[in-house]
C-alpha cells in the first residue's frame, strides 16, 4: 500500500516518489544507514518511473528528444551521488535532506506566480518543442539546451545522493527555468527518472548496498505498489490543473521537510 501511494503521487507530480519514500523510511528504520535506505528508495523510484514512462508515453506526453539529452546528463552526477552517500553519518543525512525537501517547497509556495506568456527563447542551443497529446492538447515551447543539461547533471547527483530520483527538484526548474508545461515537464521528468535511478541503483548493486537479503525483498514489495500507482497517477493528471499539480507538490515537500527537520533536531 506504501508503494502504491508513493507511486500514485510521485507520478502525478513527475517526481518518482523518492521524496515521500525516503523520509518514511527515515522514521520507519532509525538506526539503518543512508546507503541502505537510498539503496531502496532508488530502485522503488527506478520500477515507478518505469511504468509511469509507459503511462505517460501513451498519451503522447513526453518530449522524448529533450529527455533522451537530459538523461544522459545524470549519468556522472547519479553515479558518484550513489558512491558518496555511503560515507554521510546518518544525522547529516537527515539534516541535508530536510533542508533540499524545505528549501524547494517554499520556493514554489512563495514564487509569484505568472499567467504571462514567455517569450520565445534566444541565445546559444535553442530549441523549439510541438507536442501534441493523445487527447488533442497542443504544447508549444522553447527552452535553451546547454541549460537542461547543465541542470541536469547536478540534478543527477543531488537526487542520487539523498535517493529521490530527482523530478522533485527537476519539474520545478522544467517548469520555471526552461518553461516547459507542467504536464510535459511531469511526463518527461519520469522518462529522465527511469534512466537516472536505474543508475543510481546499479551502484547500490555493485556495492552490496542493496542485496538478496531484507533490502532487496523490501525493495521488491515497494516497487510492485509503486508499478500500479504509477498507473493511476498518470490517469490523475490529466484531469488536475498544472497548477493544482505544482502547489501539492510545494505543500508535501514543506510539510515532510519540516518533520524530518525536527527529527534530526531532537536526534
């Protein structure tokens, strides 16, 4: 049932689950170490995005040629984040992630937000997006590429270091920075999620970090909820408003962020 939750909702807002996932693994296992709780969390946000690409790429959602670049961007970050984390004390690791999960959802809360249409794109490696859904919908859009794949690449290894996959902090800067609609930022942000965690979760792999032990078969009933979530939290966002999507995304990350703050506070 935790798994389908995390799937549901990491796919309707196009971030893996990870950010739900982790901080209740956090309050569930006291005394397991990050490596071990990162280790899950990225292979449960690996199966999610997975299905979530099949969802979102039958409706024809996802900008396949920017994530393609995108993904091939986390692949050095989303390696060494799953190297380092092995070497973070537990209470560090509480107290960095409260603070990523707090500082990105007040940002999106506090952010003015604008109906304005935004200009067209100018300057070095522009490029220039049609989509149109299975629903009739048409997307346009521009957005410079060095600056997706700039983000990208410490996307990969923030996202890989604190096992969130990344859409947490990826959608917001699609949808900010590169001016992506939501609802393509949501559906491509999975597609770079499947490819960065599936990264990230080879390391653990190699490592031992995630084994045929207890880990692995936690990780095992995670990600099959999170697979039929994933189904459901596709469905779900193309009858939500983008913004509904973005301030339930802002709202979850504050109010997790604050309660592992405390948690890492009190010790």
């Amino acid at each position: 049932m935790l798994g389908f939750a995390v799937g549901t909702f990491g796919t309707l807002v196009g971030a893996g689950g990870g950010f739900i996932l982790v901080p209740v693994l956090l309050f569930l296992y006291p005394d397991k170490d990050p490596e071990k709780i990162t280790a899950i969390s990225l292979f449960v946000v690996w199966a999610n995005a997975t299905s979530g690409s099949f969802a979102y790429g039958y409706h024809r959602r996802i900008d396949f040629r920017s994530g393609l670049w995108f993904a091939l961007a986390t692949l050095p970050g989303a390696i060494a984040g799953a190297i380092v984390v092995g070497f973070i004390p537990r209470r560090t690791f509480d107290g960095i992630f409260a603070a990523v999960l707090t500082g990105i959802g007040l940002y999106l809360l506090l952010r003015h937000n604008s109906n304005a249409i935004h200009p067209p794109a100018t300057g070095w490696s522009v490029v220039r997006r049609r989509i149109t859904d299975r629903s009739g919908n048409n997307y346009f859009y521009s957005f410079q590429m060095w600056k997706g794949v700039a983000t990208s690449s410490v996307i990969g290894f923030v996202s890989s270091l604190l096992g969130i996959g990344g859409g947490v902090m990826h959608v917001p800067v699609m949808a900010t920075v590169l001016h992506f609609p939501v609802h393509i930022a949501a559906a491509t942000s999975q597609f770079v999620l499947a490819f960065m965690a599936l990264e990230g979760t080879a390391v653990h792999v190699s490592t031992g970090a995630l084994s045929w032990d207890r880990s692995l078969g936690q990780a095992g009933l995670l990600a099959v909820g999170a697979v039929f979530g994933a189904q459901s939290g596709a469905w779900l966002s193309r009858r939500l408003h983008g913004g509904y999507i973005i301030r339930a995304l802002a709202v979850a990350l504050v109010i997790v962020g604050f309660r592992l703050a405390l948690k890492a506070i009190q010790g």
